[in-house]
C-alpha cells in the first residue's frame, strides 16, 4: 500500500455532540478557597451558528451562589466549532475542587473539574 492509500478514517460526528474549540477555565473564587470551599454549577446555554455562547443561565449551584458568577463569566467565553445549526439548551457543569484528591461529584452531565 503506497502512503496515498493509507487514510487515516475518523469516527463520524455525532449528530448531537457539541465540544468546545477554545474554553476558559473560571477562577476559583478567592473566599471559597481560603475556606475550603468546594462545589458545583450546572449551566444552561445557547450556541449559535458562529460557535459563540449566548444566553448563560444558571441551573443549580452547590453550594448556592458561592461559584455561580465565575462560572458563567467562564462560559461566555467559550467557542464551539461553527455550524448550520442554532444548538439550544445546552447544559454544562463545572465542578469546583480545592485540589486533584478531592472527591468526585455526582456526574448528571458533563463535567469539567477545575482546580485551584
């Protein structure tokens, strides 16, 4: 087999996962860390055609309102890959753990885990 042969197949897309392109970490809130807290946010969110993020909600926040701002500052600032498609109601939640040891959140969707 000559190397014009050799095509590398990838598994097809998809139809209804999206992935970012470029996120943003959110910074862990000052208070909470120097308290220990830890915690999660769930996120609703709309991606339009040109892969921004709009209209951010949050769903639940554990504990309450403690990383809900920074969560959702984080959010916008994601982009997904463009597409013919207006994706709504996407949910996202980011887990907040002072550090790598920490113990695993209950995974309802997914998760991304930062880290102080």
């Amino acid at each position: 087999m000559s190397g014009k042969d050799q095509i590398r197949r990838l598994p097809p897309k998809q139809e209804n996962s999206v992935k970012p392109i470029y996120r943003v970490e959110p910074k862990y809130p000052a208070k909470a860390a120097a308290e220990s807290i830890e915690g999660s946010v769930v996120l609703k969110f709309d991606i339009d055609r040109t892969g921004m993020v709009k209209n951010v909600e949050v769903v639940n926040g554990s504990p309450a309102y403690v990383f809900d701002k920074v969560a959702k500052t984080a959010l916008e600032q994601w982009q997904y890959e463009p597409s013919n498609s207006y994706h709504k109601n996407n949910l996202v939640q980011l887990d907040f753990a002072m550090n790598e040891n920490s113990a695993k959140r209950e995974s309802l969707i997914e998760q991304v885990k930062v880290t102080k």
